[in-house]
C-alpha cells in the first residue's frame, strides 16, 4: 500500500526558514498530483502547495514567494522549502495526493514560528 511520509517540522523565529520532506512510496511521485496541507488549532485543513506529476507547482496566495515545492523523483520524496516564515504559519503540516485521499493522511510534522 502506498505511503506517505512527513518529516522536518520544527521551532523557528519569524523570517527564518524550514524546509519538510515527504517521502512516498515507489510510483506514487509518477501517479499522483501531491500537496502540503496545513492545518493549525481552531482552522479547517488547507492546501497551501501543490506539485503535478509533471513537476509544475501551484501555491495558495498566503505562501506564493515564500513558499517553494520541489520533488526529487529518484529519493522519491517531495520538499516544502518554507522561507520568511510568519507566526500565521505556525500548524501541522501534511502532504497527501491533490486531491487528498483517506489512505495517505499521516501524523504530519509540526510547525512553530515564534515572533
């Protein structure tokens, strides 16, 4: 069964960086569209970065230019570069299929940015 990995999360002052990686499964990077999903206490789930299986990303526009996604089809594994982080970014972060499937949902990484 394919699977989904976060890792990465951390403290960090605001305007500093994190980057998260996500590693899949072998043939999941071919098959699916991926995401990064947040969710902080109190807020519904969101999807803040997506990356085609061709390798084009799509960003929501409270992380557009500070935000980049990546893959690395060989290591299998998705990347979430966060820079200029703000204290709104703070959540736990999850990556899964765009759109999400049940199957893929993960403990995800947390993510705190003091200010």
């Amino acid at each position: 069964q394919a699977q989904l990995m976060e890792s990465g999360g951390g403290l960090v002052q605001a305007g500093g960086s994190l980057k998260l990686s996500c590693e899949a499964s072998r043939n999941v990077l071919a098959k699916y569209f991926l995401g990064w999903y947040r969710q902080a206490p109190g807020n519904q789930r969101e999807l803040v970065a997506s990356i085609t299986n061709r390798g084009i990303p799509t960003y929501t526009d409270a992380v557009k230019g500070r935000f980049t996604i990546s893959r690395d089809v060989a290591k299998n594994t998705v990347y979430l570069q966060m820079d200029s982080l703000k204290p709104e970014d703070s959540a736990v972060y999850y990556c899964n299929s765009n759109p999400p499937s049940r199957h893929f949902w993960g403990q995800g990484t947390q993510v705190t940015v003091s200010s």
